[in-house]
C-alpha cells in the first residue's frame, strides 16, 4: 500500500529531478510487481471458479443423460427451482448465523478489553490468555465439534445439570437442538472476533478514558461515547470474519442439528452436490449464497463501516 | 488410435454410451469457459481429448511393479504392533508389487464427487482398485468408468460365491469383484432396551422416542422400511411402494421420534448414548461391541434386512491393471480370504474361506454375520437396480425428506 501511495504522489515529484521521476517509475514497476504474485493467485483459485461455478449453474439436464451429465445451457429456472425450494433454509442460515454473531461479540469483546486493556503493561498474562483465545485452533473443527456432541450428550454432565435444575424438562436434551447448531457456530467462529477486536483495543489509547473520566463522564458513557466508536473497526471485521463463514457452515448443522429445524444452507448444497449429484441445483444456491452475503456485507459496511475497512 | 466397434453386443453398448457422454462433454468444452474450467478444477481435459477411455490406456504392469488401492477405513487386516497390513506384506513378497493402499473412501457419494470428472474425461485417478458399493459399482460400470477385467489373471475368481457372481449390474463379474458384504439391519443398546426389537416398527415405541437414529444411506433405510410394508425390494418397486415407506420415514421425523439420520456417525451417538436404538450396519456393530464392551446387540427385522457388497474396480486409465487383477486374485484366495476376514467381521466373498477359517480362529466358523447361514440369507434381499433417472428421482425425495 505504501508504494501505491508513493505512486499517487507522482505529480509533486513532477516537478522535481529527472532521476527522482526514474527511481519514482521504478518503484511503481516493483509495485506492481509485487501485486502480481496476489493477483495470479485470485485469478486462478477465485475469478475462474467463479466463472465456471456459474456457467455450471445454469446446466441443463438433457434427456436420457446419465448421472452427472449435463449439457451447457442458459437455463435460468435453476434459479427458480432452487431458491423456490430452499429459502426456508437461506432464511435460517442468516439467522443463525446472526444470532451466533452476536453471541460471540457479547462473549468476546469483553474478553479482547481483558486482555488489551485491563491486562495492558502484563505481557505474561496477556500472551498466555491469548494463547488460550486461540487455542480451540490447535485441533481440528470437527473434532471439537464432535467434542461438543459428547459434552451435550443426554447422558452427559451437562443436561444432567440443567435437568436436575428444572432448566431442562426430564426428557429434554440439548443436541440436535437449533441451540446446539447456534452454540456450535458461536463457539467455533469466537476467536474470529475476538482476534481483530484485540487487535484494535490493543492501540486504544487509555488516556482517552482518563480524559472521560476527568470530564465527568460514567464509565458506561464513557465506553458508549469513546471506547466503543474508537473500536468500530474491530468489531465490524470481527462481525464480517465471523457472519460469512457461519452463514456457509454446514458441519455444526450436520453434526449438532437434526432433521426439521437446523438445516442450514450448507448442508443442501452439500446434499445436492453429493447425493442427489445435481450440479447445475447445487451451483445456482452457491452463487446466490455469495451474492446474498455479498449484499448483506455491503450493506452492513455502508451502514457502520468505516474508511479503515474498505 | 482408430477404433471399430467391439463384435461383442455388451462392450458395444458400453463404447456407443461412452461417444455420447463425450459428445455431451465435447459440447460443454465448446461453451467458452465453462467446460474447461470443470476440467480445470479436477485436472482433467473436459473429454475433448480423443484418447479417453479404456482402449488407449497402456498398461505398465510389467514395468511398474506397483497397484494403488482405494478402500473404506477398518477394512483390512492391520497389526498395531507393526503397523502393517500384513496379507499386503505377504503379497509383496510373494510377486514384488508394492501395494500403495490407502483409505481415501469415506462415502460413496463423497468419492464419486471427487473423482467422476477425471472418470468422465477418461483420466488416470491415481488409482488402480477402488471399493465402492454395489449401487454406485452398478453407476460407474454403467457410466464406463471402469475397465474389463481379465479373468485369466484372477484365476481364483471362480472362488466367488455362487450368488454374487451374476449380480444385476455385472453379470459375470467381468468389471468387478466382491470385497466384503454386510447387512443393514436393526440394532439396539442391550441394557436400555431390555426386550430388545423384532421389527423395524419396533423403533417407533414411544419409550424410545428421540432416541432412534436411522442411516442416510438410502437403499437401507428405505430398504428397510419397504420390506416392513411388504415390499419385495429386489422385485420391480417403484415411486408408489417407495412414497409410503418416505411416508413413515417423514412421520417419525416430524414426531421427534427419530432424532437424526445419520452416516457412519451413528456409531458415536450409540456410544454417548444420545441413540438408543437404530438402523445400522452389520460389522460396525460387531466392531463396537468390541471396541466399548459387549453393549449391543444386532438383528435383522423380522420383515427382512438389506445385503450389500462392496466391489473392487479398476478405474478407466489405470496403467496398473494387471498387477490389480494379481492382487485380486490373491485376496480371492481361501486361506486370504478367511485372513481379512477374522479382522473385518464382515461377510466374506470367497467359497471355501470358511474351512479356512478353522486354522485361523475356530470360533469366527459359525458366526453367521462372516459366514451367513441359509436361514440368515433367506431373510435379506439386495435393493434393485435403479436406472439414472430413478436414482435421480428417489434421491432427491430422500435428501427433502431427511431435511436436506
């Protein structure tokens, strides 16, 4: 970003030397140099799938084809038909997905404060808290998932727990629960949040709060009028880092759902991929997958993004 | 290479099948991006290359003293202590092929997702056997994603079992061989079940309600469903015999009485105890009872059970075919046979492997989930061929009947 910086300066540097112009077109040279290796890398492994997944989606069927034929076509209905038979499930993608996105901010954003700025000038405590943020990440998401399965499991402590408290009926359960699916999605995304809300904390400026605090303000006021606006940024890329991949999750559905109501747009795509081997169905809902969040990402950016996010 | 149509009737439908395909293939090529970036994602070429299928393929057994072997996990015999296969030890020594076996499958429709495009465009996979179940041997076969096997290399083929050895999908076995067989049928945890179950409307009693689980393979489940409303499954069933069985199938869903359907992960829900009873595979629960303690018990419902095999194939563009088919040959070897057979508990393939059986552990002779009795056979039937269509059709009603 710097060079490209140095790049829009180019007309101040017009009017000096003519070796600065030459070492000026140098460095945009490397620039772009630089840029290229990112940009082969999109093209291959984003551009062109792109492409293919939506000439793919409108596939068609021809007749007497075999399993896993199709023919190129312009057939638009696949649209139609999937979005006509599966919105009840794009609709509980998003909302599980928000729901598990604001689980994890009220879980961790207190915890990346702790950290950065209660814990600030404590650098063991700090590195070994952080250790522990990240720490789920050391073993596999689906062992963890799993994990969860046997944690929530009827015969297990913690329904055991709730049962013998009245919070369960006695023959309630927790797995393959819409609550398990939603605390699967916040549990495994938590540190997506947290980390860029750490990051950003991390620079906040205490004496900002001193100043707060000097001008009579509660802390409640405080952090609603100082610490909260300052750390938009973070909590906009955790928000984003942590709503996109749970709205396409389908392992906390598939392992912690059941079969009426958790199924979440993941799995139908997975399901129509694999067992039904429809690409043409299967392609049509991954781009309207991509183009809803897309859309949703956008909105949310217009709406409290700021100049630091895009 | 030119190539006149095969005298053969069978291999000539099989070849007129395969210009088709790759006309339609040929044609998605032509469209610009698309066809060439589906080759690209699976390195293939799109079926616009003229050497696809098996005809072109050399085979480099003589040079290359390797076979690479695709199977399911737990499926061959395997010593901790040296972490080895031993029966593949043995093989090498005995003809000098190195075996490179590796447990890639983990479901059939998985795999075929992976691989059907490199199929499709006639493309070497890496493998030279693979093991998939009998509906998705019968798929592949059909599709022309395989190559015909030489039986003079496999003389111990004829070892085969009288009743697999003209199965629907491959009469006379000439592109596939069984691996091992298993039944789907119902299984239950002994203490929480005292009674244990007869029938598979046995699962629905209430005290069992959200504690049943049921497979989301579908020609078991709905296998099963259809035998307890009667219905001959290896006879000609069809969407009205199969919507009624979806019918129960949608009702025990929509009661909470069936808590999930599930793939090879039931097994964990019977261990946590979140599933009480449930449809299930034969050799997992022999495995787990094993594995946890004596915990389960497995039966086939009184209205019948479902058979099913798995079958080594070799797939189109396997430069190894011949070293595949020796090490066939090998495994179809009673004393082998019986070998894999005493790890697996699965049912095993091979006539005579039961005598065999005697040297290797007594006690495994009579047990009928290895070595099936008349009386046990009687009572399971093999879920009918489906065409493309119907496997289309069927499919989908399962997957939005189980919610997905």
């Amino acid at each position: 970003m710097a060079l490209l910086a140095g790049e829009r300066k180019s007309p101040v540097i017009h009017q000096r030397g003519a070796d600065e112009i030459s070492s000026a077109k140098r460095r945009s040279r490397i620039g772009y140099l630089l840029i290229l290796p990112g940009f082969i890398f999109l093209l291959l492994f984003f551009v062109l799938p792109v492409f293919s997944l939506l000439a793919t989606s409108l596939y068609t069927k021809p007749p007497g084809a075999d399993i896993g034929q199709f023919a190129p076509a312009l057939q638009f209905s696949n649209y139609t038909d999937v979005l006509s038979g599966y919105w009840p499930e794009f609709l509980r993608s998003f909302g599980f997905a928000l729901v598990a996105t604001v689980a994890a901010l009220l879980i961790g954003y207190p915890m990346a404060y702790l950290v950065a700025v209660r814990l600030r000038g404590h650098a063991l405590l700090q590195g070994i808290l952080l250790v522990l943020i990240i720490a789920p990440f050391f073993t596999s998401f689906i062992l963890r998932t799993q994990a969860w399965k046997q944690i929530l499991a009827d015969e297990g402590p913690v329904v055991a727990v709730l049962r013998a408290v009245s919070l369960l009926p006695p023959d309630g359960r927790l797995t393959a629960t819409a609550f398990a699916v939603v605390c699967g999605l916040t549990y495994n995304f938590l540190p997506f949040m947290t980390l860029p809300i750490y990051a950003n904390l991390e620079r906040l400026d205490t004496r900002l709060i001193e100043a707060g605090n000097d001008l009579y303000a509660s802390p409640a006021t405080t952090f609603r009028t100082v610490t909260l606006p300052l750390s938009m940024p973070g909590v906009i890329a955790g928000t984003l880092l942590t709503f996109i991949p749970a709205a396409g999750d389908y392992i906390n559905s598939a392992l912690l759902g059941n079969n009426q109501d958790t199924t979440m747009i993941g799995q139908v795509i997975d399901s129509l991929f694999f067992r039904v081997v429809d690409y043409p169905g299967a392609s049509a809902l991954s781009f309207v997958l991509m183009l809803a969040i897309l859309f949703l990402v956008i909105l949310y950016v217009r709406r409290f993004g700021t100049k630091e996010i895009l | 290479m030119p190539t006149s149509p095969p005298e053969d009737p069978y291999l000539r439908r099989l070849v007129a099948a395969q210009l088709t395909r790759r006309r339609l293939l040929a044609g998605a090529g032509g469209l610009s991006l698309a066809g060439l970036l589906a080759a690209c994602g699976t390195g293939g070429s799109g079926g616009t290359s003229p050497s696809g299928g098996a005809q072109a393929v050399e085979d480099l057994s003589e040079s290359e003293k390797i076979v690479n072997w695709a199977n399911w996990t737990l499926y061959l015999d395997y010593d901790d202590t040296t972490q080895k296969y031993p029966t593949l030890e043995a093989f090498t020594a005995a003809s000098g092929i190195d075996v490179n076996y590796s447990e890639d499958i983990d479901s059939n429709t998985g795999y075929f997702g992976k691989v059907q495009a490199q199929l499709a465009s006639g493309k070497d996979i890496g493998q030279d056997i693979i093991t998939v179940t009998d509906w998705m041997a019968d798929r592949m076969i059909r599709l022309g994603f395989t190559q015909e096997l030489n039986h003079a290399n496999i003389p111990n083929a004829k070892n085969i079992l009288a009743n697999l050895q003209d199965v629907g999908f491959d009469p006379g076995r000439k592109h596939s061989l069984t691996w091992q067989s298993g039944f789907a049928g119902i299984a239950w945890n002994k203490e929480a079940v005292p009674g244990g179950l007869k029938t598979v409307a046995d699962l629905w009693k209430p005290e069992l309600k959200g504690r049943v689980e049921v497979l989301d393979e579908m020609r078991d489940t709905m296998g099963l469903l259809m035998m307890e409303n009667g219905v001959n499954i290896e006879e000609n069933w069809g969407t009205d015999e199969f919507e009624n069985a979806l019918d129960v199938l949608r009702k025990q869903i929509a009661s909470g009485q069936i808590r999930q359907v599930k793939g090879n992960s039931y097994k964990e829900d019977l261990i946590s105890g979140d599933a009480l009873a449930v449809i299930a595979w034969s050799g997992d629960i022999t495995q787990l009872n094993f594995e946890e303690g004596d915990k389960w018990e497995f039966a086939i419902p009184e209205a019948g059970g479902t058979l099913w095999s798995d079958n080594m194939l070799v797939p189109v563009a396997s430069p190894h075919k011949t070293n595949a088919e020796k090490l066939m040959d090998y495994y179809y070897d009673p004393v082998n046979a019986a070998t894999v057979a005493a790890y697996v508990n699965y049912i095993c393939p091979v006539e005579g492997a039961r005598e065999a059986m005697e040297a290797i552990d007594p006690e495994l002779v009579d047990n009928p989930l290895i070595f099936p009795t008349e009386e046990y056979l009687a009572n399971v039937q093999v879920v009918r061929s489906l065409s493309a269509d119907e496997d289309t059709e069927f499919s989908s009603l399962f997957q939005k009947a189980i919610g997905v």
